[in-house]
C-alpha cells in the first residue's frame, strides 16, 4: 500500500510533532542494530522516519531498502533523501520507480555533497545541476504522487559563506545575525564569516523557485542560535515562500562531534555556548547531559518562535534525542525507560560514506566510562 504523505500529516498534525533521521550503515551488523533502534525509537511517535542517501548514489541500495523496511515492517512513515551529485538522472528515475513499487512517497530532493575527496561539487554529464531540476523532474514525470521536501540554510549555503576582513564592523545588521565568529586556534585571530547580502538573495530567490516547482516543505540544515531558525522563517515569508520550515536539530553527544560539525557546516555558534560544552566536558556522561540540556533550550526557542516540528539528526543514537524529548514534554518516562534499555548496541556507527558518529579518540579523563558502559 502507498505511504501517508508527509506533507499531508504536517498540515494535519498541531505544530510540536517530531521526527527522526538516520543515515545507511556501513556494515551488516550494523544495519541489523539500526532496525533495533528504530523499532524501539518508533514507539516514541514520530511522524516520520528519514533515511540520507549517500554522495554519487554510494547507499542508493541500502537507503532504499531501509526506507521500505521502516515503511513496510517497523510501521512508520518513511522519506527517503535523493541527490543528484555524481550520478546520472536515470538513476534518480531509477530510483522513483523502485520508491513507487514499494509504496514509498516521501522525497527530500537535494543537490548533495561533493563524492568523498572532492572539495567542489560539479554537475554530471547527463545529471541534474541542482535540486530544482530534481524538483521538476520529478513532479513532471510522477504528478502530485510524491510529496517533495528539500533543503534549506538559515545561515546560507556553507558554499556561499566566505570570510570576510574588516570583521563584525564590515556586516549589515542582517549578516551579523547570522555571521559566525570563530577564534582560529594556532593564531588566536578572530575569525567571521558570513553568507553576504548579495549571496543570500540569490538563495532565497532560488528556494522561491523550488517552492513554486512544487516542494512542499523544507527541512534547515543544523544551526546552534535558534535566533538564525526564526530569522529564516521570517525571510521565507518575506520571499512569498509559504510552505513549513522544519527545523534540522543536531544532537549534541560529545564535544568533539559538536566542534567538527560547526566547522565543516560554518555554523553560528552563539556566544559562550562553546566555553559551556567545553566546562561541560569533564566525562562522556557530564557532556550529555549538558548536551540534552542545551537541546531541550533550543527546541523551545524553536517551538515558541514558531517551528512546525522539529527534525532531529540522531546520528543514529538515541540516548540524547529520547531525554531530550523527555525534557520537552514529548514523550513520557515510561516510553523513554523502554527505549533506553538497548543503548549499548552501536555506540559508534560509521556510515556508508565513512562519517563516524563516535570519536575516534576519546580524551582520558577521570570518570571516562568503558563505551561499552556509556
């Protein structure tokens, strides 16, 4: 049978529902502790599951049959990411007419990263240039049978932020809201950088003519200040583009992940959050729990600022989503108590494309648990 739309559920749900992303495993032991995790994580009612599909078609396989797993035996309803980086547009047509067979008809239709040890994305002979001619492609050839969502970047696109001498004095009041300042650490130089005014119009005109081609909602890219998120959805109405923004929350599960993750996506951090996490990093257990706490701040700025839903990037782990659904009032403790029990399994999985959520060394500090124990 065809899946509910995921599009349709939003319009029906009250604003505060969740939803839970994942990406493909790199191993068969893997894969079999991820369906664990996701039948034990579905009991907390989400809205939907969401699968990542990795660069040049690399999980195609395995991000399909985990989508039509989810949807058709662990019973939630499934979106399925699919790029056009490196890969002809046959095999996104490929894959929509493997996504119908199944019943799947959730979307997040993407440009994608650049094929792992490439810096620079570039188009393939005989392939989509960009999300929007996935959009239209796909509407095109399938109608209204798909529901689309695609990406957003409250702080811009990581490609168009640049760094910019003269510092904070240089901004317009628009992009100090959103520039980020980082202490570059061998220097001590205080480093900002921001998508620019000219770039940023660019975006927002170009997400108005992936609304306008038929995507249906959007998903943010992860950010830190909840300000950005609020700042985006304005921006978004202010460019007629009315469809939801569902806010990308990024788990926060050690300090390591939150530092690269920040660096490698150029995000605003706010200030003094960094000096807490790193205040907060004297055990695995101590970060967590700031981790959840800082969490639970941010999904209710978000909330209260008017977000649909809110997204959540579990880098396939549970334990900081589920306390932090707790903390929000989402779930009760009996449904958390359930859930927690199998925490052990996978305490670090690498996915597909090679991106591990654990760190690979972790610092030796009193109270430092066995991962095994965490």
């Amino acid at each position: 049978a065809d899946d509910k739309k995921v599009s349709d559920l939003i319009a029906q749900t009250k604003p505060g529902w969740f939803s839970f992303e994942y990406f493909p495993p790199k191993t068969d032991e893997g894969v079999k502790n991820l369906h664990k995790r996701i039948n034990r994580m579905t009991t907390l009612g989400p809205l939907f599951t969401d699968f990542t599909w990795g660069a040049g078609g690399s999980t195609s396989e395995l991000s399909l049959q985990l989508t039509s797993w989810a949807k058709n035996e662990a019973g939630t309803v499934s979106n399925m990411h699919l790029t056009c980086t490196n890969q002809k547009s046959e095999m996104c047509g490929d894959a929509l007419t493997q996504c119908k067979k199944v019943g799947v008809r959730n979307i997040v239709a993407l440009r994608g990263d650049p094929p792992r040890g490439s810096e620079k994305w570039e188009a393939t002979e005989g392939g989509f240039g960009c999300a929007l001619d996935l959009v239209k492609f796909m509407r095109k050839e399938h109608g209204d049978y798909f529901s689309i969502s695609v990406a957003g970047y409250p702080e811009g696109h990581p490609d168009n932020i640049k760094e910019v001498e003269g510092g904070l004095d240089a901004l317009t009041p628009a992009e100090k809201r959103r520039a980020r300042v980082a202490i570059e650490k061998t220097t001590g130089k205080e480093i900002v950088t921001v998508c620019r005014d000219p770039e940023w119009e660019i975006e927002m005109k170009y997400m108005k003519e992936k609304a306008d081609a038929g995507a249906q909602f959007i998903i943010t890219q992860m950010f830190m200040d909840p300000q950005v998120y609020v700042d985006y959805m304005k921006a978004c109405r202010d460019w007629g583009i009315n469809i939801p923004v569902v806010p990308g929350i990024m788990c926060l599960n050690n300090f390591g992940g939150l530092e690269r993750m920040t660096e490698l996506c150029k995000t605003r951090v706010p200030p003094g959050l960094v000096e807490e996490a790193r205040a907060a990093n004297t055990t695995d257990d101590a970060f967590k729990t700031w981790g959840i706490e800082a969490g639970v701040k941010m999904c209710r700025a978000v909330l209260d600022g008017g977000a649909p839903g809110l997204h959540f990037y579990t880098l396939n782990l549970e334990r900081v989503v589920v306390a932090t659904l707790l903390g929000l009032g989402k779930i009760t403790p009996e449904q958390a108590a359930a859930c927690q029990t199998g925490d052990a399994d996978a305490k670090s999985m690498v996915s597909a494309q090679g991106i591990t959520t654990g760190t690979k060394a972790r610092p030796q500090l009193a109270g430092n648990k066995p991962l095994s124990e965490v």
